[in-house]
C-alpha cells in the first residue's frame, strides 16, 4: 500500500523519479484532484515541487525520492502571474549563439518588445519579445531544453 505523509503519495513521488530515470525526461507532472506534482531534474539532482495552492509543502520535510536518485526537497510555489510563457513547442535558447552572451539574465531591466530568448520550432529560430517592461526576476528554463506550449520560461515584474 502506498506511503501518505501530509497527504502526498510518496510511492507516487517515487515512481515519477523512477520514469524520469528511465526515460531520460527531465520533467514529469502529475494532476490528481486539487494535488499537481510535478518532478523535475536538472543534472543528477531531481526536485519534487507541489504548486496547488490548496497545500504547501513544509520547509523543512524533503520528500523522499527512489533509492538510486537523490532525496527531493521542497521549494515554495513561485508566482507566475508575471510568467512570459512559450507561445510553441520547441527548444528554447538564452543567447543567440553557442557560447555567446544571453538575451537577459535574473536583473536584467528589459523595455517592451526586446527578445528574452529564442524558440526554434521547425527548424526557424523564433524571437520572443518581452511582452511588458520590467525586471528579470528569475528564468524558469534551462538553456537548449524543449519547451511546451504554455509553459512558463522567465518572470517580469
């Protein structure tokens, strides 16, 4: 029977890890009721975040994750109201070329309108305008990954 603790799945948690592993996925997100999981990695560490905000992860209970992979720790559910979100599918890029300096960076003032970034699709590079003025505040993508249709990828404000 699977393991609950604060009413999260831990077994759930688990084999999500386990899929990423398997996979080669760096993100899974599962929806049950008003419960979101979503388990992501970036290099070797995995993270298990909870977003609903009918519940919150306590600060200090890391969410254990399957044996081979690292233990998963909580973060704070972020505010993506002010989220640029990817208007396609495709592979997002920081910086118009390999190797050279990204659009914009966590501090950056950006005006209305400068590319952030870029999303190939289909073999052509798209620019991605900033939709509004403002600061960086936190890039919510990693360079060269896909992106979904939606999925939020830096944050004005």
């Amino acid at each position: 029977m699977a393991e609950k603790k604060s009413g999260i799945d831990q077994a759930l948690i688990r084999d999500l890890a386990n899929i990423l592993n398997e996979t080669d996925l760096t993100e899974i997100e599962v929806e049950q009721d008003d419960l979101r999981i979503r388990v992501s990695r970036s290099g070797p560490q995995m993270v298990a975040m909870q977003q609903a905000p009918a519940y919150q992860f306590p600060a200090a209970a890391p969410a254990p994750v399957a044996a081979a992979a690292p233990v998963a720790a909580a973060e704070p559910a972020r505010n993506l109201s002010n989220a640029v979100t990817a208007p396609m599918v495709g592979t997002a890029y920081l910086s118009p070329a390999p190797g050279a300096r990204p659009f914009v960076e966590v501090g950056s003032i950006v005006k209305e309108g400068q590319t952030v970034l870029i999303i190939e699709a289909m073999k052509t590079m798209n620019q991605i305008p900033a939709p509004r003025s403002g600061k960086v505040v936190e890039i919510l993508i990693e360079d060269a990954r896909p992106v979904e249709y939606g999925e939020p990828m830096l944050i004005i404000e």
